[in-house]
C-alpha cells in the first residue's frame, strides 16, 4: 500500500502531483501550490469549488508539480466523509496519471482538528486505491502511488492517527478481498484457512474451528441442517481476542458465512444467484474487525463467531417444511430454505449467549427486504436499543450509513408455527427485515445485541462514494469505531 507521510507545507517533499481540496468560494491565491498565475488559471476555467467540481492543471510552471483542485462544497457542509472522498480522487488522478509521489492539502481544521483530518485523508486514500485482481490474466499496469503526504499535520498524533487509519484500510480490504473472491475458492474450509493466516501472530488472539462432528455435538440444529445439500462441510469459527491488561468490555461479534446460497431446495432464480457469493459478507467483516482490533490492541475482549455454509439443492438438502432444533434448543419449522442466514445465525447467537459478553452484535447480508426498504447503501439496524444507539453513533463517525427499524412485537405473530416454536418465515411480502431481525432475537439470551443486516451495502453492482463496485467492507469501520469508543 501507499506510504503515507505527514509534514508541513515548509517541509513538505517534491512531488509529482498536488492535491488541493478547496471550500466553494474560498480564495485560491493564499493556498500553498497555488501561485498567482495558476489562480487565474483556475478562475478562467470557472473553478468555485463547487461539491464535485474539479480542476486538472497539466502545464505546470518550473519545479512546480502538476495539480488537482478538487471542490468540498460550502464549509458548513463538510464532513470527514467529504475529506474521505476527496482524498479517494486524488490518490486515484495520481494512479492513472501514473505519478509517483502525491501531497494533498489539508483543509482548514474546522470543528474536526489536524489528526481526525489526517487520519480521513489517509483511509480515504488507502480505500480508494483498492482493486480486486487476483483472476485478472492481464492486471492493471497503473501502480499505486508509491507515497502520499498529508501537507498540514506535522505531528506525532497526526501520524499515530494515519497508521491507525492504515489497519483499518487493510481490515477493509481483506474483507473486500474475502467477499470478492469466487465461490468455489471461498468454501467454508478455505475461509477457515484464511481466517489462521488473517490472524497469524497476533499477540493475544486464538482460533478455534469447530468441525461438523463438533456442531452436532453442541447441538447446532441450523448450521447442521443448512449444510445438508452441500458436498462441502460447514465450519463454524470461534476466534478470541483478549487484550493485554484488564478489558473494558466482552463482545461477541457474530457472522454469516454462507459462502454460495443458490437458495436450496427453495432455488433461487439464475439472476438472484449472481453474486451470491458474498452471502458471507458478515463472517469475512467479522474476521477483519477481530484482526484490526488485535493490531490496535484495542482494549477490549472480543469473541469472533461465524457459522460458515454452503446453501445448496444437492440430495440431502433440507426441504420446506423441516423442522431443525437449534443450539438454544428452539425448534424451527423451515418454510422456506432460502431464509437460510437465520438458521445458522440462530446458533451462532446461542453460543455467543452463553459466553455471557456484554454485548453482542450480528451481521449479516439477511433479507433482500432491506434493499427494497432503505435502498443498497444503507445498513438497517435493529436490536436493543442502548446497543443500536452505539452503531448508530459509530456510523456517523465512519461514513458507513445507517438507520434503525423497529422489532415491532405485535410481528412475532407471524412467525408462529402450528408444529414448532417459530418458524423461519414471516407473511408474504410484511416486513421481512423487521421478521429477521424479530426471528434472531429469540436466539440473543438475555445480552444486549444489535443485529445489522448489510444485504444492501455488503456488496454493489456500481461505485457509491467511498463504497467500490464488488465486496465492499461495509461494516467493518463502523465495528471499530464502536469498540474504539468503548
């Protein structure tokens, strides 16, 4: 990844292109690299620093490097989001114009101060500068920039904040890398084998992987009955992270990891199918949030579970109407298998419940119901509410959007079952990601939760932001903020 320096506009090294975010009507003659013939240059090409304006000055002037205005919109707008984005542009203006080594300016500190700033600046960069090439025959011959530096926070906070930004960035993209990657590469025994390199020497972190004799031992009906149709056993992960020194706070974050969901018996149609392999989207965020946490040494005890399966038609495969008994003992009628995320996660709810954390939290790409309700860059949160009051403040700080919906109770009418506790499907067309957040409550045990269904923003068909076309992280920023600020 690209280095990421931090100095001062005296101190700061020559490169090969600078990038200068500007407010919308702020003078340019002042701004460093801005000499008073590139400010004409810049008010004849109607440069105002409008929200997305951007301005690319090629013809340089002597020991001058080439420069890149870009607008952050009116002062009162910004947000560490917009310096994300605008951080984003640069770093990938200075790939295709195959420079070397980039500055961006830091805007004036506002509210938000020089080290929140950096740290922006630099994730921003680091994030926008992903790709995913692994199967391309002939890759992207554009190298990254081989270094970035922050103009404007010359100080020992401002470059623990950019290094802190970095674990993030690569927690991001190893789970970007993970949700990416084809199917029949990421079976639940790969990701296992990922998941020991992913965590390889970090100081206070443990794995434990339990095998399909194991689950059926800890009597974890749902996982087991799940993997049925598939020729590949399921996995199920526990890995811990306990912090050097006493922890603030125990909390188990849990996965799905459904690594291809053709929908079972209840098969999907081809088109639903398509990108189904980042029906593990919560597993590998999972994983990636334990693995930065570790790095940082954040304070905080953590349990990472995720349940890990194949969903697929093959002999064995459960059939609507099954009835499975999960972890907690909870029977389940499976009215429909493609409603399978909550089968698996009621197990791996149970176990984390009997761990006693002090909070739990869900993820998992649930119910296509969340696309339709708040659209595919959203997060729908739902849970109890001093645990959704975290996430909620948590994605504010990260960028990662997100909103709450209601576990209305009147609803678990629908979930009644004539010949089990609960069945696994609510009424046609009602609030089916209301019904799944309702549905994995009955397995959380008396722990504060939250559940976040990330169907939407786990994995996109276009660029949104900061969010790529693909495997997209979403929410592992947000889990660090929330266990950063505990």
């Amino acid at each position: 990844m690209t280095q990421i320096l931090c100095t001062s506009a005296k101190k700061a090294p020559s490169v090969d292109l600078a990038v200068v975010p500007v407010f919308e009507g702020q003078a340019l003659a002042d701004l460093p690299y801005l000499s008073p013939s590139r400010a004409k240059a810049a008010g004849r090409e109607a440069f105002t620093g409008a929200k997305d304006q951007s301005l690319l000055l090629l013809d340089g002037e002597a020991k001058s490097p080439r420069l890149l205005l870009l607008g952050l919109g009116k002062g009162k707008d910004f947000t560490l989001d917009s310096l994300r984005k605008a951080s984003q542009r640069g770093a990938r203006q200075g790939r295709e114009l195959k420079a070397k080594a980039l500055a961006l300016l830091l805007p004036e500190p506002g509210g938000f101060g020089e080290v929140a700033l950096a740290a922006a600046a630099a994730e921003g960069a680091l994030l926008g500068l992903y790709r995913y090439q692994r199967f391309v025959s002939k890759p992207d011959d554009k190298k990254d920039p081989a270094s970035l530096a922050l103009v404007g926070a010359d100080h020992a906070a401002a470059r623990a904040a950019v290094a802190e930004a970095r674990v993030r960035a690569e927690a991001v993209c190893l789970a970007r890398d993970l949700v990416n990657c084809p199917p029949s590469d990421l079976t639940p025994e790969i990701f296992s084998r990922e998941a020991k390199k992913a965590l390889a020497g970090l100081a206070g972190v443990s794995l434990k992987v339990v095998s399909k004799a194991q689950a059926a031992r800890l009597g974890m009906g749902g996982l087991l009955g799940v993997s049925r149709g598939s020729d590949k056993p399921p996995v199920f992960l526990h890995i811990t992270y306990k912090p050097k020194g006493k922890a603030r706070r125990m909390v188990a974050l849990v996965g799905k990891g459904v690594t291809f969901d053709s929908g079972g018996i209840s098969l999907k149609p081809a088109k639903g199918m398509e990108d189904m392999k980042c029906d593990m989207s919560g597993a590998a965020a999972v994983l990636a949030t334990v693995q930065a946490a570790a790095r940082l040494k954040l304070p905080v005890a953590l349990h990472g579970l995720c349940a890990l399966t194949e969903n697929m038609p093959g002999p064995g495969a459960a059939k609507p109407g099954d009835v499975f008994k999960a972890m907690n003992g909870k029977t389940i009628e499976v009215l429909n298998t493609d409603a399978e995320g909550r089968l698996i996660l009621a197990d791996a709810l149970a176990y984390g419940a009997r761990l006693k954390p002090d909070m739990m939290l869900d993820m998992a790409t649930l119910t296509g119901a969340a696309v339709v309700a708040l659209g595919a860059e959203l997060t729908a949160v739902m849970g109890d509410q001093k645990v959704v009051d975290l996430v909620l403040a948590a994605s504010k700080l990260s960028g990662e959007k997100a909103w709450q919906l209601p576990l209305v109770p009147e609803y678990k009418e629908h979930m009644k079952s004539k010949i089990a506790d609960i069945k696994n499907m609510g009424r046609a067309g009602q609030a089916g990601t209301i019904i799944g957040g309702l549905f994995l409550q009955e397995f959380k045990g008396d722990v504060p939760w939250a559940h976040l269904d990330i169907a939407g923003p786990a994995h996109l068909d276009s660029e949104a932001g900061l969010l790529p076309a693909g495997g997209t992280g979403v929410p592992v920023r947000t889990l660090l903020e929330l266990l950063k600020g505990l």
